[in-house]
C-alpha cells in the first residue's frame, strides 16, 4: 500500500512521525512525506523516504492563498492515488481531507495533536474563530479515522457532535525511546531547571521567567535554562532582545537550538512546561519522564495525560508565576523526592508512552481496515474507544 503522511513542517515529520513510518516501510509499505521545505527535509530523504514539497502558509488565513494551498495538495494526492492519507496538525486536517475526499482516497486518517491556543484563548477573535474551526472539523472528518491524543480532546469532539465515538482512537502521543537506564540525578548545590521548546509565549516562556525572577529574588539555589529556537514567521515568538535581556539580569540562562536532546536532559534536575494552551500530550515531557526526571506542567489538558500530581512531578494553575516558583522550591529542596518521582515517571513511560506500545497502537488504526486482505493483520494494541 502507498501511504501519505502531511504535515505543516518536515520537522514535524522528523521529530515526531519518523518511528512510525519506518515500522509501516518495513512492513512492505511505500510511504511518501508531504510538507513544506526545511532543514529536516534532507534528514528525512538521507532516510529514504521520497518528499513531496507542498508550501503551507502555518499562519494567517488569506482565502486566495488557501485556495491555492488546496489546489497543490489536490495535485499531489491525485498524481500519488494513495491507499491512505494520514494528516497532523489543524490546516493539514482540513485541507488534507477537503483534497483527500475530492481525490476518492479511501482512508483518511486524521491525528488531533492538542487543541492549541484557538481552543483555549479568551479573546473574542479566538471564540469567534473558533466556531467557524468546529464547524469545519465537524464538516471534513465525517468518514474518516480520527485519531486523539489526550481523552478530553476526544470528549470534546464527541460531545460537541464534531465526531462519532467509534470513529475515534486514543493514541496517547507519538511515543519516545526509552533510555536503557536513567541518566544519574546530580547532587548539587544549584539545581538545574530546564525548560525545552519553541521560544514562543503559549509555551509558558513569560510564566516561567517570572518564576524564575522570583526564585532568584529569594536566593533559591536554582539554575533556570531556556532551551529551544525562536521561530521565525511566528507571531507569539518571543523576541530575542527579550531573551538576552533576561540573561543579562542573570534571571535564566539560554542554551538555543539542541540536537543532543538526551544530553540535555541528563544535566536537568528538574523540566518544566508550563504551557497556557492545550497540547496533545508533550513530547518533552514524556522524554524527561523517560530520563527519570521530575516534572512540572501547567494544568492543563494534555499535560494531565503525562503528569501526576505528586507522583511524577507538579501540576500548577496556568499562568501562575507564584505557583510555578514555589513548586520548583519544593522539589529543589528535596533530592529523594526529585528521585522518586523520576523513578514513578520512568515507569509511567515505559508501560504507556513508549515508541513500541504508541507504534503497535497506531499501526492497528490504520492497518485495521486491510485486515485479511492480502496477509496484512493489524498490529496489537489499538485504542478504539467505542
């Protein structure tokens, strides 16, 4: 079978989808990745995966340009008659499946990945958005295979009519390797704080230097380190002046762009997100539960999905500088503690977030509707929540 995964960046693919793609390869499937340009998409090529280049505006709606987004993603679905199309991220879902139906592919497989900032915005333009959003989702994933990454995205949807029960699958992320053993947990006098992700407000960046001013009025014995680029074209982007300012009042570090992503967390003691919008389920904080770290995240959905408050890590109100700041207090001053909850979170991981347990689940949903047809039988482990 041929298989299409589009997504609005190739990093996205890179980062997040590759796993999956080579499980589905080595099963005999040809599968083609569509995105637009970037620096990831040799590094998805140098793989051996063939790439279609589909430019995609990521923000802004600007009718004339997503017509003509629509008509290139046509093109190639028609040109590649695909067995499936599988889709992430919101322009790609609806676009995707707008052009998916048109062109008669048979399987469409949707992935929610959070909800994002449209969903959780107070302002009236996000509310008003946001309907027009719904009813679009309500619209293109009729027949089509929706996969949710945190069960209250899923309850949403439902209860809202957007989707139908037993259309939906819960995939709780896109999973991570696990380490064969935890990285030690120094013994230091300062304890190292690290938040990983885009630079950008909705990630929390703002709460967490205001924790970070108010532990470093305090005197707390806390290194805070930003660890992430900032995004270019991206209007919640946090200005790099901004950034180096809050270095030169020694209130955080900045470590940019990492690679090395398992380097990095082996010299955190503690990994914070503390997100104002809803995610799917953060890949950052799986990965630091997998290194036996503690964590700390907003309360919000998706998060909650990862941690546990008081067993892997804190859980604190959005937006909440003071909160934030006294939960890293607590668990800097606690090395059996931060031990613990490391140890908890390993095992959170390793029994549901792992990339074997999330790639058998998701290659159930989408081998599932070729079942006896040619040998091919669905892997184990699918999440249907009917």
């Amino acid at each position: 079978m041929k298989i299409l995964f589009f997504a609005n960046t190739s990093w996205n693919l890179y980062n997040f989808r590759l796993p999956l793609m080579k499980a589905l390869r080595n099963m005999g499937h040809t599968l083609v990745a569509v995105a637009p340009k970037d620096r990831f998409t040799d590094r998805i090529q140098a793989q051996g995966f063939r790439w279609r280049h589909l430019p995609l505006q990521q923000h802004g709606l600007n009718p004339l340009v997503d017509l003509w987004t629509l008509w290139q993603i046509w093109r190639i679905y028609r040109a590649e008659k695909p067995d499936i199309v599988s889709h992430f991220t919101i322009k790609c879902v609806l676009y995707g499946s707008i052009a998916a139906h048109v062109c008669g592919v048979k399987h469409i497989v949707n992935t929610i990945t959070g909800l994002g900032l449209l969903f959780t915005h107070p302002h009236l333009h996000y509310r008003m958005l946001r309907g027009v959003v719904m009813l679009a989702y309500k619209r293109v994933l009729r027949n089509t295979t929706v996969i949710f990454q945190n069960v209250e995205d899923r309850e949403l949807f439902v209860s809202k009519g957007i989707v139908k029960a037993s259309q939906t699958h819960l995939v709780r992320g896109s999973g991570v390797e696990m380490p064969e053993t935890a990285p030690p947990l120094a013994d230091n006098a300062v304890v190292r704080v690290i938040l990983p992700g885009r630079l950008v407000w909705t990630k929390g960046v703002r709460v967490f230097a205001k924790a970070a001013r108010l532990l470093k009025d305090s005197q707390a014995p806390v290194e805070m380190v930003l660890v992430g680029q900032i995004p270019h074209n991206d209007r919640t982007a946090i200005p790099k002046a901004q950034v180096e300012q809050w270095e030169q009042e020694g209130v955080l570090v900045w470590w940019g762009w990492r690679d090395d992503m398992h380097s990095v967390y082996e010299q955190a003691d503690i990994v914070c997100l503390p997100s104002l919008y809803g995610e799917g389920v953060p890949r950052t904080l799986i990965e630091a539960a997998a290194h036996g770290r503690p964590v700390i995240a907003a309360d919000n959905r998706g998060c909650r999905d990862i941690v546990r408050d008081g067993v892997n890590g804190c859980l604190v109100p959005q937006d909440d500088a003071e909160a934030l700041a006294n939960a890293i207090r607590q668990l800097a001053a606690d090395r059996a503690l931060r031990l613990q909850m490391g140890a908890a979170g390993r095992e959170m991981v390793r029994s549901g977030f792992s990339a074997k347990n999330i790639i058998a689940q998701s290659m159930a949903v989408y081998l599932a509707p070729f079942a006896g047809q040619g040998g091919i039988e669905p892997a184990p482990g699918d999440q249907n929540l009917r």
